[in-house]
C-alpha cells in the first residue's frame, strides 16, 4: 500500500521526523486558516495581529513586528490593508512622535467573533478523531516544544 503524499516521508528527513510531519502540518494549517480566513476579507496573520489590538489595545508597531517576529515591511504591509479594510488605524504615539502606534478600529468588533468562530472551525478540523485526552496531550506536547524553541531562540 502506498502512503498518501501528506504524509510521504523523505529519505533526507528520516533522522527529524517529527520536524518534518511539524513542518507539514504548520503549512498545511496555514493553508485552511487562509481559506477560512478569506471569507472575512483578511490574509493569514492579520488575525493575529487583530487578536493582540483586541486583547491588548493600542500597540507600537515596532512591538508588533516583535511579537510577530516579521519583517518590518511585511507588517507594514499587513497594516496598510487592515488599515484600508477599516479595522485599524495608525496615528503617531503621542509619547514618541516618532513611533506609529496602531489601534483596532470599532468596526473591527464584528470582526472578533468571526476570527473566533473560523479559529474554533480550524481547530476542530485540525484535531478530528482525537479524544479530549489527546487534544490535551496533543497541547502539553507542542506547548513544551514551542518552549524548547522559544529559549533557544533567545
């Protein structure tokens, strides 16, 4: 029986293949947040940058494109057309009238619970057929990898 090209593993990925099914999967999810994401007029990403602004309030952009951990011109980029979508707004900081600070616009609001709404839908087709036990064990484990990660990274 052959393997479905999902989930094919190459012969120069056997001694990572955990990073290769992660790898696979984070394009392969990145790809459905995108198709759900499409439906609301935003690109993947955007919503992340949306959930911080809702969550947070106003933020430098200089700390977004921290948080994000993107290049500068690719969150300029991403604000000009959230910007042109009406959902947020970028003014000069009044503390540093050199920074830009951003902020989510009212009209963004409505968007909140359909960023909400597609994430649960991603997340249900993400993990379908695992049991509540799994999907929580499934969690523990890419939260202590994310962790490994992230101090290296530091």
């Amino acid at each position: 029986m052959e393997e479905a090209a999902c989930t094919r593993l190459p012969a120069a990925a056997h001694c990572g293949p955990v990073s290769h099914a992660l790898s696979r999967t984070a394009r392969l999810h990145r790809t459905a947040a995108a198709g759900l994401l499409r439906g609301l007029g935003l690109y993947p990403g955007q919503e992340l940058v949306m959930m911080h602004l809702w969550e947070q309030g106003p933020s430098r952009q200089s700390d977004l494109i921290k948080m994000l951990d993107l290049d500068p011109s690719t969150i300029t980029k991403m604000l000009q057309r959230l910007e042109q979508a009406g959902h947020v707004r970028r003014l000069p900081d009044p503390a540093d009238r050199r920074a830009i600070l951003v902020r989510a616009t009212e009209r963004s609001g409505g968007l909140l619970t359909e960023v909400a709404r597609a994430w649960g839908t991603l997340e249900e087709r993400t993990l379908a057929g695992l049991s509540a036990t799994e999907r929580e064990q499934f969690l523990a484990l890419l939260l202590k990898a994310e962790g490994n990660l992230c101090a290296e990274a530091r």
